[in-house]
C-alpha cells in the first residue's frame, strides 16, 4: 500500500456493503501492509482468503467462484425440498404451482434410493435391448437417432445453430465437437495409442459391465464384444482431429445427398429427417469433409458387431448416471480408470450426496422451471437494471477507446465498432423461448416431457424433447436472438458467442462477490461485474471473436497491415503469460513452480486484461456523469483509495486456493491461465493499476487497445 491514511467520506453500512467489507478485510493477507502490490497483489488480497477456504475433497480446487456455484446449490436443495413458494391460496391452483410440483416430482423420483436399487441396471438393460432392434441392415441411421435421442454422442452427432456465413439463418452442424473427443469415452484421443493400457485395463471392465447390462441373448461374448468395440474406438481416435484443430477452420458446406454419397453407411440424411420439422426448404449441413470421408471408410472396414458393439457402449455410458445397481457401483471402475487418466486425484472416499446427483438431473431436464424459482429468490428487476447499466457503460467504454486507438485503420475502427453496437446484452434470464417471468410459458415448453414415478423415463423424456426442440424450434426460420439455449439462470458463469455476438450474465453469477446489487460503492460494482461484463465483451475480440463480425458472421474484416499490428499485440500476450511460473497454493503444496500455456490461454487472457481496462474507463466515465464525486467508503477499509477499492474488488473475484494436482491439470486443459496468473497478469496489463498503487513503472506489458 503507497499511502496508509484514512480517507475522509461516507461509509456505505447497508447490510450487503458490511458482508462484502469483511469479506474483503478478512481475504487480505494478514501481513497485506507490508505486501508489494505492483509486484505481489494477489497474496495481498487473497492471501487470507486461503486461510478460511479448504480445498473440498472431492475437488482440487476451490475460488470465490467455486463458492457462489456452492451457494447457489444450497438455494436450489432448498428449493427443491421446500414447499411451492408462491401463494397457495390463489384459486385455481396456479400453472405456476403444477410446474413446481412438476419439478420436484422428478426430484423426489431421482431421490429414491430404494427403488432404484430395486430396479438395479434394469431400465438400461430394456434400453439397450430396443437400441438393438434399431440396428438396421441397410446403414446406421435408425441406431444413430436413438443414441442421439437418450443423449449418447457416438458416430454422428447433429445439432442446428446459426450458419457460420449467413448467421440470420440456422444450418445442420455435424460432428462439430468429435475431435475433441465427444463420440469418445476416454479423455481424449491419445490414450487410444496406449494398447497395453486399453487391452489390461480398459477392456476388461468394458466386459464386466457389458456382461452385467447387456440383455441375456446379447452378453455370450462379452470378452470379444469388449476387445472389438475398444480396438474400433482406438480407429476412431486415429482419425478424430486433434483438439487443436479449431472446426471452424476446416468447416464446409454441403447438402445432405453429398453428404448421403460420401457417406452412405452413415445414413445421414435420414438421420436429419427423424428430427427436423416436415416441409422445410433443404437445408445445408455444415462438417469437416476430410473427416467425414475418413469416418465411411472405417466403417467399411470394421465388422458390424464391433461398430454395434460400440453404439451400445456409448449409449450405456450416456445412462449409467441413471441406475443404481445393487451393492455396488458397476461403472465405477470406469469412471476411475477416466478420472485417472485424466489426472483427476481427490481425497473424497463416498459417493457425492445423492440431492447433488438429483439436483443435477433435474437441472439437466427442468432446468428453466428450477430456474424461474431460483431468480425469484436470488435476482430482483434492480439487479436486472443495474446488471445492464454496467455492460452498457463497459461497452461505451469500449467504443470510447475504438476511437482512439491509432493502429486501427478506418474501415478496420468502423467495423470494430459496429461489432460493440450490434452486442446482444442477456441478463439474468431468458424472457423467451421460454419467458420465466410466465408459468405458462414454462409449461408450454416442457409440455413434451410427461413426468413421471420413473426417473429413467424422465430424464430419457427430457433429452429427448431437447434434440427435438433443437431441430423443430429452430430449423427454417430466422435465428432466434432471445434463446438461452440451455444456460440455465442458476447458471455461476457468463459467456460470449461469436456467431450471435452475444453476451450472457445468468442470474447465478450476478451473486457476491461479483455483484451485489446498487447499493455497493461503484468503484466495487465496476471492479468486479464491470470486469467480468468487460472480460466477455472482449472475446469479441480476442483470437476466436476476431473472426466474426457484428452480426456473427465468419468473415475477415480486419485489413491486412492492421492485422499484423493485431497479431504483434497477440504475441506480447503469449509470451507475457508463457513467462509466467505458477505455483498450488494448498497447505500440501510442493512448492514447485510450472509454466503457463501462453498460446493456448491466449483467447482468454486477452479477454481480462482488455476488460479489467474496459471496466475501469467504464467506471471513471460513470464518475464522470455522476460530478466526478468521491464514492462511497468500506468499513474497515478506509484507507483504500476508490482507485484501489476498484482493483480490490476485481483481485476478490479471482481468490482461490488449488492443489498442485489441481493445477497440473487446469494448465494442461484449461482455456484460461490459473487464478493466480488472471490476477497478475490483468492488473500488470492496467495502467489504472499501475497509477492507484503508486508503482514505478505506469507502462502496461502488454494491451490489446
Ligand atoms: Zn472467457
């Protein structure tokens, strides 16, 4: 800290301000007076954050984020187990109650224990039994839709979403995410070059659980089945694309009879026709031809039983979340074998709490109805207003700053521009398709999914009606700009999409400490939502976003010598976090250092740094309107300046504690740089950081704008 004075202004004591003030005393180091910032800023505002956070045992990490998404399970189990929170006496009994009894029907069937066990693997056993009735002789695509409909990927996986190239109308994707592995049941495609690892390990317990699900007729060789399948995926994983290679980069266009004759085992056509809505204009399909290619000519190669053999696999693995078997967990030896596989190590010794498992069901297949329950209690038309106030404010910000940059061109200015114009803003939750302000909406939306005592049915239902409602919703008219898709209002994350240049905020990640509604100084509301608003906002620009224009289309619009400038900046973030060495910061940490991804995270770390700087523009134009006035104080924090309270507020969202395991694993998979690096990377990349702190060197390392 540069000045250790008390600031002279009003405290804000309102209840949330006096919750979040101690939050934030009680997260600083304990010794955060003699910490650096400008070189140790994260210690000093997460620093006692650790020492009131353990790592739960069946995670390896855990960070403020972690904590809204535990929060939000409290208030959804509640829910769930209450009673219907609306008046009861209204007269007749309300749609809005029969949805809610709805929902907790499937709870309660997912709930019981007893009667699962009861049934043991025996609904998957009828499933998998009707799958082989599906097996036609012809070609695949009578199989291909029933995998499809109870949620298995395997050989084709199909789903309707804006046309990259005219984003105003809706196109067929096809095997979009099978090269990072989706129709595969390891982690990813290069365990299937370890043979002795999948002829020791995997396939036998392939075989102990076919032998256990299979129908009677089905399981005489279970060993064999188990050895084909696994050695027909391991074909699968040698010709899936890499996860690297991005589908954008490789996606063409065809029609469904060139797709029928590339292809003809794979009956694609056919598949389509199960599920789009009758007498629709032809529609294009959007695939990786080379793969595809590859994929018809494996299968001429590959005897029936094998490719039956694995459709089955992947639909049993897509249901075992539904059956409980008597005494113990069939599938657990696999989940092991992939959990390990994976680097996943955690010290938990007992399943999760069944309410978890029922919670996540009933959020995968009534999840807008136990949504509209939970922004009742947890999101008010305030928070609506000023959600939306601070991503507007962020966006002026950032048109503000487009105009000033001196390496864009004109037309390059103008275009960027338009881009942030054009930004679709979604805030708490969808108020269409369906509207969760409207019961009736809510029924009408699940009204294909008919509840009842059974919990396989249900949730069989459920996916179902959801590829139904994918194709029928969708296909042959013009992109639906409202829909939320499947990003549930309880939802603790946000995103950006490039091709509908939208951003979403769910009401379950506008929660403490990112947002705590308008009673909170501003410096706090901007430095923590402002910078999550800022963050997705800029993955519009960032190595994917930049691809697509305002409208969502994948088209270059960036001129070439403005490009170059472009990619220079891109490279300083590269290097900037491939610098980097991170650390666990667990009690049990090794104390050994790894390095950052910078390539890999680049998308990302682009996207904090430009919004942490978005979100403090954004913050000062707001101070600007209101007469540039001193903000509101926090008890216990009076000597932190506004300024500082800002870059307080953002360093809080990002606290976390993770354990060396933990983070091995999240630099090997994930899209962003540890938390650790977020903090310091994002605030290295602020000026405005640089000038609250008094540091010696104002330069940014590296900026995007
Ligand atoms: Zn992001």
């Amino acid at each position: 800290m540069v000045a250790v004075k008390n600031i002279t202004r009003a405290l804000c004591t309102t209840p949330i301000c006096l919750r979040l003030a101690n939050d934030f005393v009680k997260n600083l180091s304990p010794q955060y007076k003699s910490i650096d910032p400008c070189t140790n800023f994260e210690e000093m505002v997460c620093g006692g954050w650790r020492l009131r956070h353990e790592i739960p045992a069946s995670q390896m990490a855990i960070d403020a984020i972690g904590l809204i998404r535990e929060e939000n399970e409290e208030v959804l189990h509640a829910i769930l187990e209450g009673p219907y929170p609306g008046d009861l006496s209204r007269n007749p009994p309300s749609t809005d109650k029969e949805n809610f009894e709805t929902m907790k029907l499937a709870y309660t069937t997912c709930m019981d224990e007893d009667g699962l066990r009861k049934l043991g693997v025996t609904p998957m056993t009828k499933l998998l039994d009707e799958l082989d009735g599906a097996f036609g002789s012809e070609d695949w695509s009578q199989s291909l839709v029933f995998a499809n409909l109870v949620g298995a990927t395997s050989l084709v996986s199909m789903y309707v979403a804006p046309d990259l190239d005219s984003p105003e109308k809706q196109v067929v994707y096809l095997n979009s995410e099978v090269g990072s592995g989706a129709g595969l049941s390891l982690p990813n495609r290069d365990f299937y070059t370890n043979t002795s690892m999948l002829m020791n390990e995997y396939v036998p317990i392939v075989a102990n659980i076919l032998q256990a699900v299979l129908p009677g007729n089905l399981s005489a060789d279970s060993a064999q089945q188990a050895r084909d399948l696994v050695r027909f995926e391991a074909d699968l994983a040698a010709i899936s694309p890499p996860a690297s290679a991005g589908f954008y980069d490789v996606a063409t266009r065809a029609s469904f009879s060139e797709a029928d004759a590339l292809a003809p085992r794979l009956g694609l056509s056919k598949v389509y026709t199960a599920f789009a809505p009758p007498d629709i204009p032809p529609v294009d399909l959007l695939w990786n031809r080379a793969y595809i290619g590859n994929l018809s000519q494996l299968l001429d190669a590959t005897s029936r039983s094998a490719i039956e053999g694995y459709i089955t696999w992947r639909v049993i693995l897509a249901t075992q979340s539904l059956v409980l078997s008597d005494d113990h967990n069939i599938f657990e030896p696999f989940n092991a074998l992939r959990n390990r596989l994976q680097g996943i190590v955690t010290t938990e010794t007992a399943p999760p709490p069944r309410w978890r498992t029922c919670l996540a069901s009933v959020l995968a297949n009534l999840g807008w109805i136990l949504s509209r329950f939970f922004t009742e209690r947890s999101f008010s038309q305030r928070d609506w207003d000023l959600a939306n106030q601070v991503i507007s404010d962020v966006r002026t910000a950032y048109v503000h700053k487009l105009n000033t940059v001196s390496w864009l061109d004109e037309p390059t200015r103008a275009k960027a521009i338009e881009k942030i114009h054009l930004l679709v803003q979604k805030v708490g939750y969808p108020t269409a398709n369906p509207n969760l302000t409207d019961p009736e909406s809510l029924r009408v939306y699940y009204a294909p999914v008919d509840i009842t005592s059974s919990h396989f049915d249900n949730t069989r239902q459920a996916r179902a009606s959801a590829m139904r409602r994918n194709f029928q919703q969708q296909l042959g008219k013009p992109t639906d700009r409202t829909s939320w898709g499947d990003f549930y209002a309880v939802i603790a994350n946000a995103y950006y999409a490039p091709d509908t240049n939208e951003v979403a905020f769910p009401a379950g990640i506008l929660q403490l400490p990112i947002f705590g509604g308008e009673d909170l100084p501003s410096a706090v509301k901007y430095g923590a939502f402002g910078a999550l608003a800022g963050h997705e906002v800029s993955h519009g620009f960032d190595k994917i976003g930049m691809h697509f224009d305002g409208t969502g289309r994948l088209v270059d619009w960036w001129s070439d010598g403005v490009l170059d400038e472009y990619k220079k900046r891109e490279r300083c973030f590269v290097e900037q976090f491939a610098n980097m060495t991170v650390y666990a910061n667990d009690k049990n940490a090794s104390g050994r250092g790894y390095p950052v991804d910078g390539l890999r995270t680049v998308g990302e770390n682009e996207a904090d740094s430009a919004g942490l700087v978005a979100a403090y523009d954004a913050w000062v134009l707001r101070r600007e309107l209101d007469g540039n006035k001193t903000g509101l104080g926090l008890p216990g924090l009076t000597e932190w300046t506004d300024e500082q309270l800002f870059f307080l507020a953002f360093g809080n969202i990002w606290c976390g504690v993770i354990s060396d395991d933990g983070l091995k694993l999240e630099l090997r998979q994930a899209g962003h740089a540890p938390n650790w690096g977020r903090i310091m990377g994002s605030t290295a990349n602020s000026r405005g950081f640089r000038e609250a702190f008094g540091c010696e060197v104002k330069e940014p390392v590296c900026t995007l704008w």
